[in-house]
C-alpha cells in the first residue's frame, strides 16, 4: 500500500475520529449532523436540540439518520430536552437501579429529555427509519432521563 492511501478515509488502514460537538445551547439538527457525537451541557440555561421531523424538503428526516447524545456536564444545570415535534420516538431505556421506567413500551413520546440528576456519561442514541426515531439510553442514576 502506497504511503498515502493511509490517508484516504476507504482504505482499510486504521480508523477514523468520531465527529464531536459540543452543545451549550439550543441548536436544530439537519442531515449534516448525522453521524456525530453531542456533548451537552446547560451550564446557561435549559437547552432545546430539535430533531429533523417528519416531511419534504432539506430539513426532513431521512431514514438512516443517527446522532448520539452524551451528557458532559456532571448534573447539568437545566434540562436538555431532544425534540422530535411530535410523538414519533420510541425509547428503550435503562439506568442505574436496572429500571426501564424512562421506556416508551408502545407508546410513543414526543421528546427526551437529559434530566438535571443526569451524570456525565449518560447517553442516548437515536435513529431515524420509516417515519420514527429509535432510540436507547443508559444511564447512571435511576430518573437521569425522562420523556414527554
């Protein structure tokens, strides 16, 4: 292998960072985000992350989009709240006392939310297919995070 294909992101060599961005404050996803890892924080206040939604057009949800949310403030300041605009999100969730109880079981929710009691770590993934997003969450502390 040439010295520089190990430079070029198909060659086999290696692996490639992780896309990561920090969130501090109220921000709309798009297709470009997907794929990357959020670190959130509220240190100035509650944070809103909208989710693409459901429709036409460039700011649609697109089936195969994923995005991964990572708390980073050590209990944050305020709630930081993923928005989906309506209840298409179906979760399956697991904390620290082995609880299910932030799970949607069937009934879909319109938001997740990382909870003040959150711990740095606690993460949700999401993924968008044929008009819902999916998503599973761990957490370390029994109620770090919650829908509505």
């Amino acid at each position: 292998m040439a010295r520089g294909s190990i430079l070029e992101q198909n060659s086999g060599v290696g692996g490639l960072l992780l896309n990561i961005e920090h969130i501090t404050a109220n921000k709309t996803l798009d297709k470009e985000d997907s794929g990357k890892v959020f670190m959130c924080s509220s240190t100035d206040g509650a944070v809103a992350i909208t989710l693409p939604t459901v429709g036409t057009g460039d700011a649609s949800a697109e089936n195969g989009l994923y995005y991964k949310f990572i708390v980073w403030e050590e209990t944050p300041t305020a709630d930081i709240t993923i928005g989906a605009g309506s209840a298409i999100v179906s979760l399956v969730s697991k904390d620290a006392g082995a609880d299910a109880g932030a799970s949607t079981a069937g009934t879909q929710v319109s938001n997740i939310i990382l909870d003040t009691t959150a711990q740095r770590g606690d993460y949700v993934e999401m993924t968008f297919w044929n008009g819902e997003w999916v998503a599973s969450s761990l957490s370390a502390i029994n109620g770090g995070i919650q829908t509505s």
